[in-house]
C-alpha cells in the first residue's frame, strides 16, 4: 500500500506554491494524497515563521498534531518557522520527527526516506543550504479555482531593517524562463483565466542572472505564450523599480491588469531611512502621477507599517497626510513588530504597543473613508469579475482591483460558474466591497 501524506500551508502565496510542490514531488515517487491528516501517514506543516503571530499559529497546530497523531504517523515541520528557529520548534514541540528548512523544499524526499528507513524517529534534517528553485519536472504553481499563482523568483537582496525574509530564504534566486514558459503552458492547458506572477519582489526579477529589465522581457514571452489567459497580475513591486517599460507595458498590454500592490512601508524620510528603505517620496509622487495620467483606471495598493523604533507623532501625521494625498484604492496596515535577527532590532522598541494600536486605527479609519468613496464610484458601471465561489444563490467574485485574500470582492446576486471571467453592473458599494448583478 502507498505511504500517505497531508500538507498544511500556512502563510502568503508563496509557501503555497512550495507545498503544492512538494506535494507534487512526493505524489510522483509514489506517495499518496491523504482525504485529512488523521487519515495519513505522513503531516507535512509548511510553516510560516515572518512575524510573531505567524509564529504562534504554526507552533499551536504543531502541538495540536503532535498531541493527537497515532505512533505510527510522522510529523515533519518545514518551511520559514524551521528555517529560522529550529531549536525553538524542537524545544517547544518535541513531537516533531522531523525538520526540513525553506531553501530547498524539494528535500521533503530525502527526509521521508530518512524517516523510514530509521530505526528511530527524531530526526533533525535541517537544510540551510542555497535556495534552489527549481526540481525534476516539478511546476511551482498553486491553483485555486480560476485563478493560478506562479512563482518566478524566491529570496531577497533588499536589506529592510524590519524584515527576517533575507535572513529567511537567502539572496534571490530567480527562476529561469523556459521553466516560467512551461509552467505558464501547463496553465493554459488548464484554460486558467487570471495567472498572477509572485515573488518577494517581481520587479527584480533576472537581475541575479544578469539581465538589467528582465520582468518586462518575461512579461513578453508570457503574453505570447499563453495568449487566451486574459488577466495577468503582478505581485509585489518594489518603489522605485518600476521601470519605464513595465509601465508602457501596463498601458498597451490590456491583459496586463492595470494594478500594482507596492508597499511603501511609510512615508516619512526619516522613518523609510531606519528602515532601509528608499526615502525619496518625491520620486513616489511622481511615478504614481506618471502612471495614473497614463493608466486612467489604474489600482494601486501599498503597505504601511505603524509604530517603527522612533515614529513620532510629526512623522506618523506625515503618514497620515500623504495617505489622504495619495488616495490609494487599498492599503494594508500593520503594527511594528520587533523582530530577532533584523537590523530594527537593535533600535529601541519605543512606541508602546496601545499608541501603535492607536495609530493602526486612525490610519484605517482615514483609509475606510477613502476606499468607500472609490468604490462609490464604481456603482451604475460595468466591470469584468472572475467568480470564485458560490453558494445560498449568491456569488463571491473579484474585480481587477482585486488580488485574492488580501482586497475585496465582488458580491453578485446570482450563482454564477466559478472560475469564469463575467460582466456585471455594481449596484452598491461598500467600505471594501462591492455588490453587483450580472449582465
């Protein structure tokens, strides 16, 4: 009988296109896809290990497998959280058998032949080995109804003075592009209708391979190799990296949704600077200006965090005022946290946890404000949503403004077939949200 395997992903997009290659991995040598966990042989937890509450969460479903598994089950904890604090998880959850970092998640063969070729469980196989992206003839794609993300790169050359993800995965590592092109191929087939291209940074796409503009070139190749997927989304980029090409591209390209998430962390020039990041908001302005004037329609979402070491409250205003300039169509907010192993953390964690709570709300109410008068905007006009779900005679659908889990949705009143792309006209707005009937 085939030895079974369950994998958990917890975290962003990304760990959930390494768990779907993993599993992809174990189900060509043989292993088979278990209904649940208490059914397999094997749980896989890719784990997500970027920021505390990340932390919490993948450290309580570990205690909650390892208390229940029967002694015949393996227990094996990958991913971000094992990567970077190995010794925690074997400390805090002893019933772990064993461990497999993030750089090179195609190590989950060797590690269930370890497992059971052993005499004994507790194996510790920790690889911190370079990142490899690439493995036999495995795609690194995750598909979710209609839609697909795919990953072209992995690790990060950016230096955040917040940010673990370096330390986490390694320098870049960018995927070559005949193996985007087959994967984009394979998707086609399935007649994907939005494919959305991630990386911890897209617009850096090539560069560890030498090439100066490369997220364009590939832009290119995918438009000409999957011609009948009509929406193409892009996440993240990063300020200051959106090349002029990228923009002539989101002008001429209409399958090349007009929508761009780049988080920008705060806006202030003293603040970007302790946090390493690029401090000319000038340069913001007017990239923004540039690519609104030239894409009417355009979708922008940013990040922002509040209560970084130091952020006074002349610098969280100027946050606040350049929120309301920017009048951004999504922003997600998150409080500061202080992190192990980041430059931020031999700052001062200065800005008590009640004023960054304080801050987050004010700026999320400034927020609200805006995105319920831009979705005002939308109601009596036709828009294209791709339908993800349905149920109880309504449909859960999303617009180009929307990328998947992180912005709003479509709301129809009317069940529609999921993963197809349908006209509707938006007949209310919401703060996030928008309601519709279909055409």
């Amino acid at each position: 009988m085939k030895k079974s395997f369950y994998i958990y992903a917890l975290g962003c997009p990304k760990n959930s296109v390494d768990s779907q290659s993993m599993a992809e991995l174990l189900h060509k040598h043989g292993y088979a896809f278990a209904a649940d966990r208490h059914a397999a042989d094997v749980i896989i937890v890719n784990t997500c290990g970027f920021i505390e509450p990340a932390r919490t969460e993948a450290l309580d479903l570990l205690k909650e497998i390892a208390s229940e598994k029967r002694t015949s089950q393996y227990l094996i904890a990958a991913g971000c959280l094992t990567q970077r604090e190995s010794e925690l998880v074997a400390r805090q959850v002893p019933g772990v058998d064993a461990m497999l970092g993030t750089r090179r998640w195609m190590d989950i063969l060797p590690v269930m032949k370890k497992l059971e070729d052993s005499a004994q469980k507790d194996i510790r196989f920790i690889n911190t080995s370079p990142l490899m992206m690439e493995a036999e003839d495995i795609p690194r794609v995750v598909q979710y109804g209609g839609y697909a993300y795919l990953k072209i790169a992995d690790g990060c050359d950016r230096r955040c003075a917040f940010c673990a993800i370096p330390n986490i995965k390694g320098p870049q590592v960018s995927r070559r592009m005949e193996n985007i092109l087959h994967d984009v191929n394979r998707l086609a087939d399935l007649k994907i209708q939005e494919l959305i291209l991630i990386a911890q940074d897209v617009t850096s796409y090539g560069h560890d391979m030498g090439m100066k503009d490369g997220l364009p070139d590939l832009l290119m190749e995918i438009m000409k190799t999957a011609p009948h997927i009509p929406w193409v989304r892009l996440l993240y980029t990063y300020p200051g990296q959106i090349s002029s090409r990228l923009i002539e591209m989101l002008v001429e390209q209409p399958r090349l949704l007009p929508y761009l998430d780049i988080p920008l962390q705060h806006a202030h020039p003293d603040v970007l600077r302790r946090m390493h990041r690029p401090a000319n908001m000038h340069q913001v302005r007017d990239t923004i200006a540039e690519m609104r004037a030239r894409i009417p329609n355009l979708a922008i979402r940013s990040t922002f965090i509040v209560g970084f070491p130091g952020e006074s409250d002349t610098e969280f205003q100027s946050l606040l005022d350049f929120v309301d300039e920017m009048q951004f169509d999504r922003v997600g907010i998150f409080p500061y946290y202080h992190e192990k192993g980041t430059a931020a953390f031999r700052l001062k964690d200065n800005v008590s946890p009640e004023l960054k709570e304080e801050r987050l709300q004010q700026l999320a109410a400034l927020q609200e404000d805006i995105s319920e008068q831009k979705n005002r905007q939308f109601i009596g006009k036709e828009m294209k949503v791709i339908v993800d779900g349905v149920g109880e005679g309504m449909s859960i659908c999303r617009s180009y403004r929307d990328a998947p889990e992180i912005d709003g949705m479509v709301m129809v009143e009317e069940e529609l077939e999921v993963g197809k792309i349908t006209a509707v006209e938006i007949t209310a707005a919401l703060v996030h949200d928008l309601v519709a009937k279909k055409i």
